[in-house]
C-alpha cells in the first residue's frame, strides 16, 4: 500500500489509474482521504458534514466489483465532495443557512445520480457562502473556510468550502456551483481549477436554487483532466430539467490531454484586464499568455464595451430571481419554523422564522430583488438589466467571430484577509467583475493557476469559450497547464504552505 500522503496527492485521474491497476483499493484511498479530513479540517473547516461510514461502504462494494471483474466507470471508488446546495439523499443539505439546518433531503440532484450510479464514494458536503451568496465563505452561517495558503485568508466564494478542500488534499473531486464565478473564483484564490459548463448542459435539478437563469454546477480538482473528466460524468440532458440541453456530451478527457494549441485564436479582453486589477495578478496573466505565444498560439486584443455594464446588470438580475427562490422559506412550506411568542399568525411566523433563519447578506439581496422587481421600479430596473445582458451575450458573439476562446485574469486580486471587505458590500461584489459576464451569456469558463503573487497567494487566468464548445476550455487549459508546469517544476499547489494537522 502506497503511504497516505502520497495517495492524496495523485491527481483523480492518477488514482483512477491505480485503482484500476490494483496498486490500492478505493477503501484505502477513501479511508486516506477521511484521515486527511479528521487531521487539517478542524482548523480548515471545508466539511460541513462528513460522511465516512457511507463512503468507506461504497469504497468496499467498488473493490468487491472490481475484484469480481465488473465493468466500472473509470472514475469508481474515486472520492468526490459536493457543495451543501447540492441536494444528496440521506446526508444533511444546509445550504449554508440555518433556516435549513439538519434537513435530510429524501432524494438526489441528478448529478448526484450520476455520481452514485459511477460509484464515487461520496465524502460529505463542503461549506459555503449562505445560499451561494457571497465571494468570500463569511456569510456561512457554520463559520468561514480558512484558505489552505493563508490561515488569515478567504478561499473564495461561495464555493470556498469545495475549492479548498481540493487544494488542501481532502477530496482529488468536488462540485462546485456557479452563478456569477463561484467555481471559477474560488478555484483561483486557492490554487486549483474550477470549471462552468455551458448553461444547462448540467442538469439543475436538486440545486437549490439561488438565480435560476444563472446557477450551473461543475467540477472543481487541482488539473485539468480531473475536471475534463467530472465534467464528463455529470453532463447530459435530464427530462427534470426545463433548462436542459440535449446535445452530446463530448469526450472533455481527450481535449485535455492534447496540449495543443498551434494555430489557436485567443483574444484577451480589453475590458478585464487594465484598471482594478493588481499589477502581480496582471503580470502572471501576462506571462501565461507569453507561454501559449511561444506554443503557436496567436494572441488578438479584443473589445467587449458592455461587459462594464456587467456587475451592474447582474446585481439586479441575480437579487431579483434570489428573492423569487428564497420565498418558499416562510416557516410553513420549506425551513424551520419559529413560533414567536404572543401569537402564532402566517405573517408572524414568516417574520420570525426569516428573521432568524437568513443571514445579512441573504436579507440584503432579498431586498435588493424585491425591491427591483416591485411594480413601480420593474421596467427601470430588472427590465433594464435584462437589455444589458443581451448587450453581453451580442459582444460574445461578435468576439467568437474572430477568437476561439477569450481570456482575461479570474480575479481582481489575490485572497484578500478576512474581514477586509465585510462591511463593503460592493467591493466584495467588484470580486466578480470578470466571471459574472459567463453567467450572463450562459458561455462556458475555465479557472486555473497562473501563478503566485508577491504575497505567495494564487492567481488565477480565465478562459471563455462559445456556448456547447467547453472542449475548447480543456485544449487551451491542458496546454497552458502544462506549459505552467514546466515553468514552475512541478504542480502550484506544491509550493502550498504546511497545514496544521498534517503534511502539506
């Protein structure tokens, strides 16, 4: 048996590889990785819940499988995480909030299905920015995630909890959701690599949703291929979802693996690139596009005028749906129900169970949609933002036009200390200025490292490709990954700091 620490750090898809070659078994992969968790997670707090006794019996009944010569997935007995707005039967599912706290929901997402069905032991539920909103992981009502490169440091948001638990060794796979960047970010402010599908080229269904017309589940891991091939997985057209494409999941694997991109078109967008953006987080996107240059590909400036109107439109469009969703938790229908004292009437109820089950910045954002979506302000404002988002989705096609796919830095700056942007809700939004424009178009984005700046945190480069063509992600991000790699000596998240409780 290989040791445990060398286990944690193979890459998925090198673990798929050994477990498929018997050089380990899944039960002593996922007993590894739940060790792990045991060691740096009190301190680290990426695991909401933690379910070892189910994933250690799916890890046996793979072995037991594999032994008796079944066919398997090639991803079975791999461990996973999920993110907790990712309904999975049986295992608790918070959203990050306590007006759910210790519901047990009685089915699976579909992508949950998928996992199940491939037989990835799954390790438990990973923490978040409370229903998905915020950029940081403070607003969980469990307590923040700290960033595995800096105790003092947010992990991104609001999927902080899966992005560091990739980046720390707990889980080699985690699923993430985006809705304006919260893959992407996140997997940029820890060092790892986060990916957003096409819109509805992943089912919806059993995502508690926070902006319908937003949300996307994907992968997060620490390569490219790992998430290449969790996208594979949890792809495809599922009936239970209104949104859901039916166009062929392609073999995301292989264009990771080409490392190609002679004659490829990157155009570098104007608007993401100059002013608000850290000089260091501007270098190594430079240097990563230098890279690909001297590989064959050509590098064109390209204008998107109206992604300035980006956050703005998206900061109108997303409330306004968030408080469309957020409705059903009164106290009656969905969520715990508070009974204040002195009478028990519907609007009392409501008022008790919403006032002690939100956090402030789901209060916030609630206020924001009603108020936006309110008969008097609705064509001025939800109306208005929606023009703007066609505006957006126009620029994108008229870069395709020219670029097979678009770049721009993930992330204004690296992880900023806790506490740095808490009380300013808009610099906390501006986090998000170069990954909401996906959201809005509905096109698909890729996150991986670029590099550290001068503070030794990650940064991260962003790729966008047209919608139904996320296998060009995985082309461009497999060869730049590589050609980083190169550079470095070796993988970023080596030159990642010592966690307490264990090995790096």
């Amino acid at each position: 048996m290989a040791e445990q620490n060398d286990l944690i750090r193979l890459s998925a898809a090198a673990q798929a590889d050994g477990l498929a070659s018997g050089d380990f078994s899944s039960a002593e992969l996922t007993a590894a990785h739940l060790d792990r968790i045991d060691a740096v997670d009190g301190d680290l707090n990426a695991f909401l819940h933690v379910s070892r006794e189910e994933a250690l019996e799916v890890a046996r009944d793979v072995d037991a499988r594999r032994a008796a010569g079944e066919t398997l997935h090639r991803l079975a007995g791999v461990p996973i995480a999920v993110k907790d707005v990712v309904v999975t039967r049986g295992i608790p599912t918070t959203a990050g909030s306590k007006i759910l706290e210790g519901w047990v929901p009685p089915y699976d997402a579909t992508l949950v299905e998928k996992i199940r069905d491939a037989r990835l032991p799954i390790l438990g539920k990973t923490n978040m920015d409370e229903f998905a909103m915020g950029s940081s992981t403070e607003s969980s009502a469990y307590g923040r995630t700290l960033n595995p490169w800096g105790e003092d440091r947010i992990p991104g948001g609001s999927g902080g909890g899966s992005a560091a638990a990739v980046a720390a060794f707990e889980a080699p796979l985690a699923i993430g959701t985006d809705t304006g960047g919260s893959i992407r970010q996140p997997a940029a402010m820890t060092g790892s690599v986060g990916v957003k599908p096409t819109y509805g080229s992943v089912s919806r269904y059993g995502l508690i949703a926070m902006a319908s017309s937003l949300d996307q589940a994907g992968p997060c891991t620490r390569t490219v291929e790992d998430s290449a091939l969790l996208h594979e997985l949890i792809a495809g057209h599922d009936p239970k979802d209104s949104t859901s494409l039916r166009d062929p999941v392609a073999a995301f694997g292989e264009h990771a693996r080409r490392r190609d991109v002679k004659g490829m078109r990157i155009g570098v967008i104007e608007e993401l690139e100059g002013e608000g953006f850290a000089p260091e987080v501007r270098a190594r996107f430079e240097e990563s596009l230098a890279l690909l240059e001297q590989a064959g590909a050509e590098i064109v400036r390209v204008a998107c005028p109206n992604f300035r109107y980006a956050l703005g439109a998206y900061y109108l469009i997303m409330p306004s749906e968030a408080s469309s969703n957020l409705a059903k938790f009164d106290g009656m229908r969905f969520g715990q129900r508070i009974v204040p004292e002195g009478g028990a009437t519907a609007e009392a109820v409501m008022k008790a169970t919403r006032g002690a089950g939100f956090g402030a910045e789901v209060k916030r954002r609630i206020l924001l949609g009603t108020y936006a979506l309110s008969a008097g302000y609705y064509d001025a404002y939800y109306g208005s933002a929606q023009k703007v988002r066609t505006l957006v989705q126009r620029d994108f096609a008229a870069a395709f036009e020219s670029v097979d796919v678009l770049a721009s830095p993930t992330a204004p700056t690296g992880a900023f200390r806790f506490g740095e942007n808490a009380e300013d809700p808009m610099a906390m939004y501006l986090n998000d200025v170069a990954t909401i424009p996906a959201n809005l178009a509905g096109v698909p984005g890729i996150s991986l490292p670029s590099g550290l700046a001068e503070d030794g945190m990650p940064a991260g480069i962003q790729f966008l490709a047209p919608a139904f063509a996320d296998h060009r992600l995985y082309e461009v991000g497999g060869a730049l990954e590589a050609l980083l790699e190169d550079s470095w000596g070796g993988p970023l998240l080596d030159k990642a700091p010592e966690l307490k409780g264990g090995a790096k």
